[in-house]
C-alpha cells in the first residue's frame, strides 16, 4: 500500500481542559483533495491547525511524507511545503497585495524563479489580484481578500494545502470561483487539498473523499460521492438548505 501523503493516527488536542479532538484517525494521498465537513465547534478548525502546531497535540502521531511532524515547530512545517490559509484569511490589511503575496514565499526558503513562477501562478488563478497588486489588502472585498489568502499560501509551492473555509460569507458567484481554482490546482498542478468546507454539498463534489468529524471524532469516512448519497448526512449537512 502507498504511504499516504499525510497520515495523523489517535490524535489528541486541547484548549486547556477542554478537549477538542479525542483521537483523530485520518489519512490524505498524493494527488487527492480531502474534505472535512460537520457541524461548528466539530474540531475541524482545531485539526487544521494542530497539523500546522498551534495547537500541539496532547498525543497521537502526525506524519508528512513519512517523517513524523508532531513535534514540530510551525515555521519548520512551513518549510516542508505545507501551507495554511486560515479561516477568516487573516491578510495584513495594511500591506499591499503584493507585499501579502510576498510575506507566503517568505515562509520557506524558496528561490528567485520559484517566487516568480509562484506569483504568476496566482496571478493567473485570480487575474484580479493582477489589478490590484499594489492595493492595500484590507480595501479588497471579501472575495478577493480570500483569494489573496489562498494565493498568499500558494506562494510557497505547496505539496498540501490546507483550507479552512474558503467560502464562508462569500457570493455564490465568487465562492464557485474558488472551488474552480482548486479544482485546478489538484487537476494541473497536482496539489494535494484538505479542505474545511461549511458548504458540505460543494465539497464533497469537489472532493475524492471526505470525512465527517463529530465531537472530536471521525464518524463517517468514504468518497465524496458515497458521504453525498449517506442519509445520515443528507440529513445532517445538506438537507434544508443546509449546505446548499
């Protein structure tokens, strides 16, 4: 069997004694993008960013590539070519679009052409971060702004992308745009996707398998054409409007 790409077993964290993931088996490939969907306060957000370090995890094991990371500071994580754009993008305001594109490829020890061909990627994801290359972040829309996230996170070459709702209060119109670029991203360049996603129907159609988290647990694992057809999920994520 092919090692997986990310691979977390019994994951535990917490946020002083509340614990938010209760023993978290999940598993990513190469190549695939990976849905993460349940109700708010589910640890979806806390998993995320236990990959990344903050929190640490208070046992279990995380795996990139095979080398164990679970101790691992964040900006060395970084460097391994894993990236974070965080719920509510977390751009820096002040700074122009280019100098937020910038501070991504700062995070790992990327070369001239790297950045360059980085930037024009993005660019071309998001033609309009084009036009505002040297707008301040915090007077874009909240499209662009999460596009500016995302493509901040692009700027390091990832090999896993992790992204926690990337169309939470957007326009259908804009969030669909979003799902197509990573859908292009996976497609083109092979990237490899874990995303949180409150829309539970555009995910998993988006994605090649899913996971519902429940209470710090995995319940439900299976392709996201399998977790659509589930009525326990219908019934919970997409039923009523809910995840529509």
């Amino acid at each position: 069997m092919t090692t997986p790409l990310l691979a977390i077993r019994g994951l535990r964290a917490a946020y002083g004694k509340i614990e938010a993931l209760k023993g978290v088996d999940l598993d990513i490939a190469q190549g695939e993008i990976v849905a993460l969907i349940g109700a708010n306060g589910a640890g979806k957000s806390t998993l995320m960013m236990t990959i990344f370090g903050k929190p640490r995890a208070k046992a279990g094991r995380i795996a990139f590539d095979g080398q164990d990371i679970t101790e691992v500071p964040t900006h060395h994580i970084a460097r391994l070519r894993i990236a974070q754009s965080p719920e509510g993008r977390r751009i820096f305001p002040r700074m122009s679009v280019a100098e937020n594109l910038q501070m991504g490829a700062d995070a790992t020890e990327t070369s001239e052409a790297d950045r360059a061909a980085g930037l024009e990627r993005v660019l071309t994801l998001f033609p309009r971060l084009k036009e505002r290359l040297t707008q301040r972040g915090g007077t874009l829309s909240g499209g662009e702004q999460q596009m500016l996230a995302i493509g901040r996170a692009l700027m390091s070459r990832p090999r896993l992308l992790l992204l926690d709702e990337p169309s939470l209060g957007l326009a259908p119109l804009i969030a669909r745009q979003i799902f197509e670029a990573i859908r292009t991203l996976n497609k083109q360049d092979g990237l490899t996707v874990l995303i949180v996603e409150q829309n539970a129907n555009h995910a998993l159609r988006l994605a090649h398998r899913g996971y519902v988290m429940v209470n710090g647990l995995i319940t439900l694992s299976g392709s996201g054409a399998e977790l659509l057809q589930r009525p326990e999920v219908r019934a919970a994520y997409l039923e009523g409007g809910r995840g529509a």
